[in-house]
C-alpha cells in the first residue's frame, strides 16, 4: 500500500528533478550493489568477507 509520505516525495521528485551527477550516483550505487549481489549469488564472493551469524540469546 502507498503511504502518503511517498506521493509527496513523488511529487516533489517530478516537480524538483535530482541533477544529472546525483542520477549518476544513484546509477552507480544500484550497479554496485547489483555486482555484489551477483558475486555472493554465484560463489564467487570470499569466506573472510562474509558475516558469520551469532546465536541468539534470550
């Protein structure tokens, strides 16, 4: 369900567009998060950089 607080942030993204280099950022942002993604998906992601999970305490 769409909040409210999304329609108004839509609508001051259409009327106040992000410049072209944040457009680039977010682009990039999206691109990295996607490559590791698909580095973890596919196993090519190393042992020492992921975290490992802790039991949890009651």
């Amino acid at each position: 369900m769409l909040n409210p607080r999304h329609l108004m942030r839509a609508k001051r993204w259409a009327q106040n567009p992000p410049s072209f280099k944040r457009l680039i950022l977010l682009a990039a942002v999206i691109a990295i998060a996607l490559v590791i993604f698909g580095l973890e998906h596919f196993g090519f992601w190393p042992d020492w950089a992921t975290a490992e999970r802790l039991p949890r305490r009651f």
